[in-house]
C-alpha cells in the first residue's frame, strides 16, 4: 500500500488550505491506512491550542484535528525549526505530535509515495 504524506504548510484561517487538508485526510483515511502529517513552516501554527477563529468569522475546523486518532491517523510530525522560528514550543500544540528536524522531515518525504501539500 501506498505512503502518503500531507503536508501543512500555510497558516489556519488565512486560506481553505488547512480545512481542504482535513477533508482530504478524512476521505483517504477511509482507503488506506499509510498516511503522515508534517506540519512545517507557517503550518505549524494550525495546531496552536487557544485559537479563536470566529473573531475572524471563521469556521473553527482546526478542532476537527482532534479527530485523527478515531480516523486511525497516527503518524503527526512537526518540524521543530519551524516551531523554534516562529517561537512556539510543543507545549503550545493541542496535538500530540513527534518533532523532527529538517532532515527528519526530508527524510519522510523522501520515504513517501504521495505527497500532498496544504
């Protein structure tokens, strides 16, 4: 079976990006097993605890991540540089999620067989 990737890399609430990247994640979930989340760069920021979408009149969908898990979802990196750059730390995100390097993240790409970014 295939690997996929997706790949968050726009912030939340600025563009459909983010909620696009979840209803995707949520459709193939239902034929295949094999998918990661890398969240780098700005994407880091869709897993910010506290948020509040609707003082932009925005859908709160980033709650909808917390649904990963009932999705069989298991596989959540987040790039640590992207996280040091920004200023946040991994107490900020409401998702658990392992911190790789940039090598790291390299190296689940180059692992993958689709990558799709968000």
């Amino acid at each position: 079976m295939k690997k996929i990737t997706f790949v968050f890399t726009s912030t939340p609430h600025s563009t459909a990006h983010g909620r696009e990247g979840l209803d995707a994640i949520f459709a193939t979930s239902a034929y295949s097993e094999n998918l990661q989340l890398v969240f780098a760069g700005d994407g880091v920021s869709q897993l910010l605890k506290q948020q509040q979408p609707q003082s932009i009149l925005s859908r709160d969908y980033i709650s909808a991540f917390r649904l990963l898990d009932l999705y069989e979802v298991e596989e959540v990196y987040v790039c640590s540089e992207s996280l040091n750059e920004l200023g946040f730390t991994q107490q900020e995100l409401f998702l658990d999620a392992e911190l790789l390097d940039s090598e790291g993240i390299a190296h689940k790409l180059a692992t993958s067989d689709v990558v799709l970014r968000f």
